[in-house]
C-alpha cells in the first residue's frame, strides 16, 4: 500500500510537529507508547516549536525512506519508515510512546505494531543526508502510517487467533 494511495512516491516535503512530554530515560533508542487516539495526537502543526526538526532519509540498500522528527535535545521524537517502491509503511514509532510502554511493561505490543526510533540521537549518525521537511507533510504520512501499522498488527492478531 502506497502512503499516497498509488504507487507513486510522496512529495519531497514532509515534517510535523510534536510535544515531547519526556526526556529520554537513558534507555539506548526507542519510543514510548500511550493513548494512541486521534486526540492524544500531538498539538496541531500549526504550532510548531522552533527548536524541533523535520527531515528525511534515504537507505538504499533496503530501499527505505525514513521520516524524522527530532526535538532539540537531539534525539528523534518521532520516526516514520517507507519501504519499497510503494513505500509501505513499516515503522510510526514515538520515543515518548516507548517509554511508556517500556514502564508498563508492553514494550513488546508496541514495537510489534509502530517499531521503534534511531537508537542515538541525530549528532552521533555518520554517512546520512537529510533532506528538510515541512510539518504538514510529515503529520501526513505519520497518520497513514500509523493507520497502516495498526490495520496490521489487527491483521496479525486475527491471523495468529
């Protein structure tokens, strides 16, 4: 399933806005997980923090474009992963989602259904070439994805049942 509904590629720009409610916890990479409802989103996009970051990346080698949002301390908030020339989503994973399933003890569910984030934070990555985003294309693809991984872990609990 392509994010735009066909098999063509996303526009280059994307970003999004977010609130990180946590600091990370010293636990090396990944994203906590809370109420995932449309209203426990983050705040709107048209209230972005200047101190936040949108880009994205491309790895060839698996032919993924990866989608990040990176609060001011560095470390990614928020990831979105595209694969393949449809660009199926793989990855909607938040670090403060992470972390609260990390202190709940569903930190398994979570990273079977969104993933996970980058392990160190955005001034520690070697041989990457961001490409800057824009809020509104990021939340976009966030929600698909989001969206996408939710219909499949449904589908893998049918599945598995």
């Amino acid at each position: 399933m392509a994010i735009s509904g066909d098999a063509r590629p996303l526009p280059e720009v994307f970003a999004l806005s977010i609130t990180v409610t946590q600091r990370h916890t010293g636990v090396v990479g990944h994203h906590g997980f809370t109420d995932t409802s449309p209203s426990a989103w983050p705040r709107d996009v048209t209230d972005n923090d200047a101190m936040t970051r949108w880009f994205r990346s491309y790895w060839a080698e698996e032919d993924i474009w990866f989608y990040f949002e990176v609060a001011a301390d560095g470390w990614v908030a928020r990831q979105v992963e595209l694969q393949g020339p449809l660009q199926e989503p793989i990855v909607a994973a938040s670090l403060s989602e992470w972390e609260a399933a990390q202190q709940a003890g569903s930190l398994g569910d979570y990273e079977a259904t969104f993933g996970g984030t980058a392990e160190v934070p955005v001034r520690e990555w070697e041989a990457h070439e961001p490409q800057d985003l824009i809020a509104e294309g990021f939340e976009t693809a966030w929600r698909t994805a989001r969206a996408a991984c939710r219909a499949g872990a449904r589908a893998r609990s049918t599945h598995g049942a």
